[in-house]
C-alpha cells in the first residue's frame, strides 16, 4: 500500500485532529521553517480542519498526519506549491518534539516519495532547509535528496541571518 509500512502509515487530517494540530501549529521551535510568527488558535485550525478535505488539484497542497500504530499522530508531512504542469511539489515535514529521534521522518519520506511518484506521478520534489537544521539535512539526504542551491541570509531569526540549502529529488524512469 502507498501509505502504510510496517510501523507507521500516512493519512488525511481527520476532525479529531484538532489537540494534535494544535499541538503541532503551536510549536515555536518549528516557526521559522513554516512562515509562522504567532500560535494558531482553536478556532482558525477547527476551520482548517473543515477545508482540509479538498482536493491537491484544487488546492495545490496536500497535508498527512504521520500515524504510529501505538502512539497515533506523532506529525505530519505536507506536498505543497504543487504544480500539475511541471509535476512537481515541495515538501516539508515536522515530528512532534517528543517523538523525534525515531525513524518516524525517514519512514514518512519514504511513503511520500512513492505517493509522489507511484501515484500522482510527479517528477520531482524539492524543499528548502536552513543550514543548522542537521536533522533535517540528514533526513533529506538519506531520503535521496541532492543539494542544488544555496539561499544566502535568507531567515531572518531572532539570533540573526540563516542561510537555507536548496533540495531536489527528480525520480528517473
């Protein structure tokens, strides 16, 4: 199956959802990654919640919760800037702090890269990484991903400029 391995399988955000998103959205170690300068309230992801359903054609973005068979949702990982002419979607994923460190990104990765492949037949996926970001570097390494670019001071953080490294996966016929 495209969405399930041995110990975790990828599913749509379901209305129950709304504590681990909350949890997750609300997660300021993660903020200059995501564009987030301010926590989300209840009431703006219960509506997100409501309109998550749609489809990626329409919506150009396509979020999965990351579900651990004894733990249950420990993140989540997003297809976003989809562009249906091109074949190609960015990626960006997060792991609730308490469950990092545990093969949970990797093996969500993989699940997504054949989704991305096998199913919507996209050509490639990239995301963007800031530099000191070592978990996420190693994770999109492993999953196969090549450096193409570097963005100079490209966050701005509150410790100053970071620079971010480009990714890129094309998969080959």
């Amino acid at each position: 199956m495209f969405l399930s391995s041995e110990n975790i399988s990828l599913r749509a955000l379901e209305p129950t959802d709304l504590d681990f998103l909350y949890a997750l959205e609300n997660d300021a170690s993660i903020w200059e990654v995501s564009n987030s300068v301010a926590p989300y309230s209840r009431f703006v992801l219960q509506k997100y919640l409501e309109n998550a359903a749609a489809d990626i054609y329409e919506t150009r973005q396509l979020r999965f919760v990351i579900e651990e068979q004894n733990n249950g949702a420990v993140g989540a990982v997003d297809l976003f800037d989809f562009e249906p002419q091109h074949l190609r979607a960015g990626v960006g994923i997060s792991v609730l702090a308490g469950f990092r460190k545990n093969k949970y990104a990797s093996a969500a990765m993989e699940l997504l890269k054949n989704y991305a492949q096998n199913l919507l037949n996209l050509h490639q996926l990239y995301s963007s990484v800031p530099e000191d970001n070592f978990a996420s570097l190693q994770l999109f390494r492993k999953a196969g991903f090549e450096e193409c670019g570097l963005h100079k001071d490209w966050l701005k953080t509150a410790s100053g400029w970071k620079n971010v490294i480009e990714f890129q996966l094309v998969f080959r016929s």
